[in-house]
C-alpha cells in the first residue's frame, strides 16, 4: 500500500531545553497503592463495547490485565512530537503553554464525543529520532539527553497527564535501546512507543525505506515492561506500536499478550478520511492483537480533498472504536 506518512527527521543539532527537571516532580499520584482487584465483567463488557459489533473483535485472551489498568476504563488523548522540532508534531510545534491548553481543549472536546469514556490527557515525547546522518554511534538515531524527558514530564505533571517515551531505533534495536530508559519506565506515569518505520533492519537510511519490527522485537518489549511492572510494583503499562502498512509488523498474530502490559497498535498514516479508514481496516482492524489507536494530522490529512480531519464520531464509529487518540 502506497506510504501515506511524511518523514521528518530530526537535525543532528538539538538545543538544550532548561526546564525544572523530573526529579522534582511528585509522582505518587500516578501510583494507587490500595487497588482494588480488577472488575473482570466491566471490562468484557467496555472491550464488547469498543468492537462496536465486530466479529473478530475483542480479541479473546485470558490475560486480564493487572489491577490499575488504564484501558478499557479511559481513552487517552495525545500530543506526539519533539520539543525541539516543529516539524515532527504538535507537541513541539507550539510553546509549553499554548500547547498543553490545546491539548486540554482536545480532552474536552473528546469527552464530549463520548460521555461514558472518561479520557487521560498524554504527552508522547520521541525520545530517540531517527537521522540521516550516522551520527557519532553510526546507529542513524539520536537519543535526548535526559534532562529533555525531565522537562517533558514536568510539564505532564502540570495538566496531571502521562507521559510516552518513543524509539525511532534507526540501525539500533529495541533491545539496545529501551533498557536505557528503565530509569523513567519504572515510574508508574511513563509508557512507552515504537515506531517500526524507522528499525532499519535491512541496511535503508531512515526515511529511504520504511521500516519493520517482528513480533519477536515486540514480545522483547513487553517482556522487559513486565519485568519492571513486576519488580517496583507498577501497574500495568501501556505500549503503543505504530502501524500503516503490512511489513511494518510482522507475525502479529505471535504477539504475546501480558497482564503487566497493554498493547496498542497505533494506525499511523495520514491523508483523507478514506484513505485513512482503509489503512485502519487492513491493517489495524484485520490483524487484531488487543487495543487500537488511531493518530489525527493537524496538517498533513487536510492536504488534499476534501481537505478536513476525520471527525470524532467518525472515529468512534470505526470497528472497533480505537481507545488511543494520537495528534501530530
């Protein structure tokens, strides 16, 4: 299928951001420590809800998640980007304050679209971006400095959201790359994200090529997400995967799900509502695994006729409804 996502990769050169870091940040409010055992019926009873009458959908599994869990109970609304790229989503389009109000506004205005779906805003922050030039570790990635994630969650700490860290790996891989994270993913307010278009397995310049993960690189993931929920006591955590074409994932159907971890295929493409609806049906609907997630361009699925956003209630009407709203 043709490729409906724009490449924007970030320039070698990062400027150093000089917010409060994350160590000051109470996070105690992100960690329950008297949860109560998972309500097993609502939750059948919200996924049944979400398939809006599919025949594949939900996904049936007997890996209930652990108590805390975010999904199906609230939709998460999303703001994805680099704070020091304009190009690469809303996120860092805008200054910190104009852009979590938009954000805040987005929450409402999904709350409005569904009034039985309590909705967490989220700040999913590209922490590793993928680069053309093969930078000092000759990996095609560029990995912010941690003081860069500290502000991003400071700022989530303003509006009370969560945060999503996200790899573009390049010629790196997740098994390289995510443990050094573990710092921030064993706070219970930090998730994480793949993007399979830039895991330059085959040798490609990221942004030549689009990328892929196996569901062997996936099952690594939720592997070492479950160890971190298991050994501080975390709740389960949520792991998006992004998605618009078949080779981006493959072996979906190997996916290991796990009750430590919430797994989200994000529909990453832009362009018009249909061809958008059409990336979500063959790629995200007719190869289930657990949740979905559906990302909305500001700029990009306006581009060409009819020139227009897909609506809530459009989205809301897929099959089954994504849980994960993600703009850029």
């Amino acid at each position: 299928m043709k490729n409906i996502k724009s490449i924007f990769l970030l320039p070698i050169f990062v400027c150093f951001f000089g917010a409060a870091q994350a160590s000051a940040v109470k996070i105690d409010r992100f960690r329950d420590t008297s949860l109560k055992p998972l309500d097993t019926a609502r939750y059948d009873s919200l996924m049944r809800k979400l398939a809006n009458g599919h025949k594949r959908w939900p996904v049936k599994t007997k890996a209930y998640p652990l108590p805390g869990a975010i999904l199906p109970f609230n939709r998460i609304v999303a703001y994805y980007g680099n704070m020091y790229s304009k190009n690469m989503g809303v996120l860092g389009q805008y200054p910190p304050k104009i852009m979590l109000a938009k954000l805040k506004a987005e929450v409402k205005n999904w709350e409005k679209a569904d009034t039985a779906t309590p909705v967490i805003p989220a700040l999913h922050y590209i922490c590793v971006t993928a680069q053309a030039d093969a930078g000092r570790n000759g990996l095609h990635n560029l990995r912010m400095p941690f003081k860069h994630i500290d502000s991003v969650l400071h700022m989530a700490a303003s509006i009370n959201a969560i945060v999503f860290l996200d790899l573009q790996v390049g010629f790196s891989t997740v098994q390289k790359e995510v443990p050094l994270l573990e710092k921030y993913l064993s706070m219970p307010n930090v998730h994480l994200g793949i993007d399979p278009e830039f895991s330059m397995k085959e040798g490609s310049i990221p942004g030549k090529r689009i990328g892929t993960f196996d569901a062997e690189d996936i099952n690594y993931v939720t592997g070492y997400l479950a160890g971190l929920v298991k050994k501080n006591n975390l709740p389960p955590k949520i792991f998006i995967v992004h998605r618009f074409t078949k080779k981006m994932v493959t072996n979906y159907q190997n996916v290991k799900l796990r009750p430590e971890v919430q797994f989200v295929m994000d529909m990453d493409g832009w362009g018009g509502p249909d061809l958008k609806k059409g990336t979500y049906h063959y790629f995200i609907e007719g190869e289930p695994v657990q949740f979905t997630g559906f990302k909305l361009f500001y700029k990009n699925d306006i581009q060409k006729p009819p020139h227009r956003l897909l609506t809530m209630k459009e989205v809301l009407q897929l099959k089954p409804a994504p849980i994960y709203i993600q703009y850029q």
